[in-house]
C-alpha cells in the first residue's frame, strides 16, 4: 500500500468522526443524538439514589417556612391592629433586656455563684512595665478591687507585688471601710514576692483595724524583714480576733509561738461562736416543734370535750 493510499484511509476516518460529533459540539450518533457522557450517567444514578431523602427535605424546608410566613403573618397583624409607637417598641426592647438580665441574676444567685475570686498566680505583668506604668496599673487594680462587693479571695503568687502594691490595696481598703462600704474581702494569698519592711508595716495597719480578714499568707517571701517589723506584726496579730491562718516564717521561736498562740485563741474564738449558733438553731426548732405539739394536743382536748371540729379545720386551712 503506497503512502498516499494511506493518507486518504486517515481523511475519511476524521471525516466520519466529525461528522459523528460535529466541529465543535458533543459526540453524536449516527441517527443524530448526543451521546451521554460518564460522568453524567453516574450523577443521574446517585440523584436517583437520594431522590427520596431530597423529596422528605424539601417537604420539611417547605413546612419550617410555612410556619415561620404564618408567624410573621401573625406578628403584622399584631402590629397593625395595636399599632405601637417607636417609644413603645423601645420600651419593650428594655424590658426584655432587663427581663433577661435579671433572669441571668437569679440563675447566678439559684447556683450559689456569690463570691468572686482574683487571681494573678505567677503573673509577670508587672516586670514588663516601667515604674510609672506599673504604678499607675497597680493604683487601678487596687481600686478595683474595693470596688467589687462579691470579691472575697485575693490570689497574687509570685506576680511581684511590692511595697507600693500593698501600700495602694491597703490604704483603699481602710478608706472604704471607714465609709461603711461592703468589702467582702477575707482571704489574701502573697506568697514568693519581694515584700520587704514598708509592706509588712502597711499589712499590720490591715490586720489590726480590718476585721474581715481572717487568711493572710505570705510564704517564701522574696526580703529580709526586720526583727522590729516582725514584733510589730506579732503585736497587729494579737489584736485582730479573726484571722485564723495565718502562713509567715518567722525568725524567732519567740515570735512564732506568739503566731501559735493567736492563731489557736482565734480559732477557738470561732468554733465557739459556731457552736452557739448551732445551740441556738436548735433551741429555736425545738421551740417550733414544742409549739406545734402543744397546739394539737389543745385541740384534741377542745374536741374531745365539745365534739367540735371547727378549729381543726382552720388549722389545717392555715
């Protein structure tokens, strides 16, 4: 077969071809229909597949919007027939705002969530901080702190608090108080900071005149403290009644047993008047039960007697 012979068999193929497919259309058949693709078969099988999960999501999306027109049906006529003024609109928007908070409130106080904590453990904010900024941040978080009624532990474990620090938190919680204001703080954690003379002489000010503290703790103090500072703290410590721990290593045996001394008269103090409160709960519920028993055997004396029913029947309406 020459090459020219062969030339013209490739002619006629791609002639047959395109006339199979046309120029530029898809792949036809002889009889003139397209030829339906692979990829496109497959894709009708899998909606024939799913026609019935998509058939039930079409019929729960077309009732969810049918309830939801009916609704909104529902609230235009609302609307139209009472027609309400921006001010109203307004004014109920702040109800329901307040309505919500104070739902959130009661949930809080239903869960027992009445106290706060502040905690700064291992906080290095104050270190990155030139003086005047880290002063300036140290008055605001003392003054915050007075400022929250519900705050009633202090967490500030190695974060560095200072002199200046314990002086700010000190002398806000002192000028408060001797306003009659409610500061609920009780427990102080300072431990691993360099609290050194001016700090502890500004503590025993809060020991002695603030009678809400009942926990201080000051372990692993980063400086030295004086033996004079130390008597000074001992003397504050005997004159507060309600500290009951109170963690501090001192030098002296002297001192610490001063320590074990007022910590245990404290702690006496307090399982005292704990047990008090308990005798007089008691009496009090005893009183109540006394008091119901004598009023029934009353009354059945009373019908026994008369044979009248009246009094119990108000007893037990009341």
């Amino acid at each position: 077969m020459s090459l020219q012979s062969v030339t013209d068999i490739d002619t006629e193929v791609e002639e047959e071809n395109v006339q199979r497919r046309g120029p530029h259309g898809p792949a036809m058949r002889l009889d003139g229909t397209q030829v339906m693709k692979r990829h496109v078969q497959m894709h009708a099988r899998r909606r024939k597949r799913t026609r019935h999960k998509r058939e039930f999501a079409e019929l729960n999306s077309s009732e969810e919007s049918d309830e939801k027109e009916a609704e909104e049906d529902e609230e235009d006529g609302m609307r139209h027939r009472t027609g309400p003024t921006d001010g109203q609109t307004a004014s109920t928007k702040h109800s329901d705002i307040i309505s919500t908070k104070t739902e959130t409130e009661t949930k809080k106080d239903s869960n027992g969530w009445d106290w706060d904590l502040l905690e700064m453990n291992n906080s290095n904010i104050f270190l990155l901080l030139d003086d005047k900024n880290r002063q300036l941040l140290q008055k605001i978080i003392a003054k915050a702190m007075v400022s929250i009624p519900t705050l009633t532990q202090v967490q500030m474990s190695n974060c560095g608090v200072d002199d200046f620090f314990l002086q700010c938190i000190v002398q806000n919680i002192l000028s408060c108080d001797e306003n009659k204001t409610d500061i609920n703080i009780s427990e102080l954690w300072m431990p691993s900071n360099p609290i050194g003379d001016a700090g502890i002489l500004q503590l025993c000010e809060l020991v002695k005149h603030f009678e809400k503290l009942k926990v201080v703790k000051l372990q692993n103090n980063r400086k030295d403290i004086s033996t004079k500072v130390c008597a000074t703290l001992c003397d504050a410590l005997e004159a507060n009644h309600n500290i009951v721990k109170f963690e501090f290593r001192f030098r002296h045996f002297q001192e610490r047993d001063r320590l074990d001394k007022v910590l245990w008269r404290n702690q006496e103090r307090l399982r005292t008047l704990r047990l008090e409160r308990k005798r007089s709960e008691n009496e009090l519920l005893i009183g109540r039960i006394v008091t119901v028993d004598f009023l029934f055997v009353y009354l059945f004396i009373y019908v026994h007697v008369c044979g009248d029913f009246f009094p119990i029947i108000l007893f037990c309406f009341f």
